[in-house]
C-alpha cells in the first residue's frame, strides 16, 4: 500500500501549529478487525460459546439443560412413551388390584368432572370425606369392590379352534412327523 502524502501546513492567524507526522512506509496502518480470529477481543463481549469445550464439559452442560427441560423426575420419565393409554390402562387395574384398593370405571370424563366441580376429570383419589359422608363412602367403597376388584375375569373359550385352524394344525405336525423320520433314517 502506497504511503499517504502529508498535506500542506497551512498557518492561520492566532492558531498554534500543529505537528504533522510522516507515515513510516514500513508500518502501514489498517483498521482494527474485532470479529472471530480478529487481532483485538473486543471489551465487554463473551465469547465463550466460540470455543471448542472439551467433550466432558459439552456433555454437563447438556445434561443439566436436559434435566431442566424434564417436567417429572427420570425414574419415571424412562416409562412415560412406552405404554399407551389401554397397556396403561391395564397396568393400572393391575396395580390397583394387586394394592386391594377399592376403584371404580366411570363412562365419560364429564361425570368426573362434576363430582370435582369442573368441566372434565380423567382420575379422582377421594383422601378425605365429612363425617357426614362416610358412610355413604363406605356404601360405595363396597359396592366398587365387589364390582371391579373382586371381578374375576372369566375365559369364556374353552379353547376349540376353527375347520381350518384345525387342518392347517394338522397338516403342520404330519410335516414334523415327515421330517423327524427322515432324519431317524439318516442316522441309521
């Protein structure tokens, strides 16, 4: 790059000379280049998150954001997206009666919802009852152990197959029979 010329002094009346400096042709000035790679960190601005951070740091720090965005604890989270809602359904009635905790299946999310003074209700846990309606509780409590904990569910198949599952049975196990005697005739 060429070096710049020095302009003319010019002297006006009263006003202090000023000193001018020759450029040195070896040092040529350019401006300041504050971006990534730059000569000069700009002040006041991290940039931390430019750096290359070991991987046992980048795996921290995304756990920590990972366990942040979780809405209920990992113990349980590992089996959130596993069942659906009949498995879950199932599991529950399971529990439940394995627990002996008396329940009860009600149609419609709506009946719920008027006994907890909302629109709908999914589940209900009654905890507490006035003493003026525990005996009505208790009237119930029975009532919903009889209906759903004891229910016994029945096979009602006593396990005969159809025509054709009977012959396609059949027609497999002559196969089997085929080959295990073909196999007894190698051997000899």
């Amino acid at each position: 790059m060429p070096a710049k010329a020095a302009a003319p002094a010019t002297k006006k009346a009263g006003a202090k000379s000023k000193k001018v400096r020759a450029s040195n042709p070896l040092f040529v000035a350019r401006p300041r280049s504050a971006r990534i790679g730059g000569d000069v960190r700009p002040k006041g601005r991290d940039l931390s998150r430019f750096v290359r951070w070991p991987k046992y740091v980048r795996l921290q720090r995304q756990k920590k954001i990972l366990l942040q965005r979780l809405k209920m604890p990992p113990s349980i989270h590992q089996f959130s997206r596993t069942l659906d809602k009949n498995q879950a359904a199932e599991l529950f009635k399971l529990l439940i009666k394995k627990m002996d905790v008396p329940f009860a299946i009600v149609k419609g999310k709506a009946r719920l919802g008027t006994l907890t003074h909302l629109k709908t209700s999914s589940v209900v846990a009654l905890t507490k009852v006035n003493k003026d309606d525990e005996a009505k509780l208790k009237q119930l409590t029975e009532s919903f152990h009889a209906q759903f904990n004891e229910n016994v569910e029945r096979k009602w198949r006593d396990g005969t197959m159809g025509l054709k599952t009977q012959a396609k049975l059949e027609k497999r196990r002559q196969q089997l029979e085929v080959e295990r005697l073909k196999k007894l005739e190698a051997q000899r």
